[in-house]
C-alpha cells in the first residue's frame, strides 16, 4: 500500500535555486520505490533528505524498503516477488551491497528494468555487485565502476545542455564526497557532467542518462556524505533527475 507523505520545506538556501525549476504541471502524483540499505551511509538520513526534495518539485507517494542490514552482501526479500516493480513509476535505487554475486538474484531487478521500470540510480548502487560476473547491472546503471579516489570537494563540469541540469550551478563544488572512477560509460549513456580525479587527472562520468531496453535511467555517482544530502544543487540534480526518468520534466 502506497502512503502520502507530508514533507518538510527545505533549507533556505534551496530557494535560491528554485526559480530556475519548472518540473512538468501532472495532478497525479507519481508513484516512487525507494530501495536503500547496505553498507556504509547514513540510508536515514539520505532516504528523508531526498523526499524532501523531491516534494518542492512534485506531489509523490513514497514505499521506501530498507532492508539486506548493514554489511556488503545481501538478497532483499523484496525482490522475491516477480512483480516488485509494479506499479511504480520510477524506482530510486540507493542500495550497497557490493559482494553479492548471484546472476539470478541480479536479474530479478534488472529485467523489470529492460521491461519499462525507470530508475535513479545513487553513488554505492554503482559498486553494488561489482564483483559479479555478468554485466547485466552495470549496462542498467549505464557505467562501470569498481573503486572510487578519496573524500574531497570536487568541481563539477557540464559536459551538455540537458533539462536535469537545470538551476545547477555552472560553478558548482560538491561538498565532501567521493570520486567514482568511471572504467565504462555504455553504449546507450550520456554523460551529463564530469569531476576530475586528483589522481590520475581524468574526468570522469558524475551525473549521466541510460536507456536500458525500455526503462530511463538517471545516474550520478555522488552522494556519500551527509553533508552531499544537505547540499542544494545536489538535491536539486537528483530530485531532477527523478523527475526526467519518470517522464514529468518538461522538455
């Protein structure tokens, strides 16, 4: 059962972005899942942060399912049931659990994908299954991506003109986060901004579009911190994002 939730505004310095948004009129709220949980943030947080957002932008009816406990390997029940997807119109997945392996367990999420589910994709849910053999998750996500440089403060470059860009800074600096290094970008994505390793001085995928059979993915590699979460211009990116993927951002 789908529950409304009543959200609180957000910071101030939100507004400050606001007026550059314009997120497509609907007067059906969209129909959102967001799957989170695994190792290594603060899923509470980031899970009230992003509705949050979301709600500035769009009415929306949340299920959130937090489940696969705190480590690095897990099989959700929730996606047992064939049907998990239904009836969602898009799928936020901001889950890590990076040493499950099984291909079957892997290709019960990502063959609701192929059939049509639009996704959002967030930083660990990159390095989920990363171990796995097969490629299925990675050509869902749009990327590939095993290991990341350390915690900094990372400018952001826009690598096109695309509506999710939309009120973002063009001199945006991420606050504390992580550095995915990007080994693939597939076939059917578009990278939509780029931060350059301090490493090794390449730039690299942060923000992209997939389309994965018929589902429209949104992906960006950052949001490891909690303070990533109270940053404007990132909740603004995803929240956009989400909107694209589900069809209700105005072209």
């Amino acid at each position: 059962m789908f529950h409304r939730v009543t959200f609180a505004l957000l910071a101030t310095a939100l507004f400050t972005i606001q007026p550059a948004l314009h997120a497509a009129d609907s007067t059906k709220p969209l129909r959102a899942l967001l799957i989170t949980g695994g190792c290594c943030h603060n899923y509470t947080f980031q899970s009230q942060a992003l509705t949050n957002a979301v709600a500035k932008l769009a009415s929306v009816e949340w299920k959130i399912v937090n489940e696969g406990g705190n480590g690095t390997r897990a099989e959700i029940p929730l996606y047992d049931d064939p049907n998990w997807a239904k009836g969602f119109d898009v799928v936020v997945h901001n889950e890590c659990f990076a040493d499950t392996k099984s291909p079957d367990y892997m290709r019960k999420i990502t063959a609701a994908h192929k059939a049509g589910t639009h996704a959002v994709v967030i930083h660990c849910a990159m390095h989920t299954y990363r171990s796995a053999e097969i490629d299925d998750w990675r050509e869902f996500l749009g990327v590939t991506s095993r290991r990341h440089d350390h915690q900094g403060n990372y400018p952001v470059k826009k690598a096109t003109a695309h509506p999710i860009l939309q009120g973002i800074p063009d001199n945006w600096v991420t606050a504390k986060d992580e550095l995915y290094i990007i080994e693939k970008l597939w076939p059917n994505a578009t990278a939509l901004a780029t931060s350059k390793s301090e490493q090794d001085g390449k730039e690299h995928p942060v923000a992209w579009i997939n389309q994965y059979g018929k589902g429209r993915v949104f992906g960006t590699t950052y949001g490891h911190s909690d303070d990533a979460f109270r940053d404007p211009a990132y909740l603004v990116l995803v929240s956009r994002g989400l909107l694209w993927s589900a069809g209700r951002l105005e072209k």
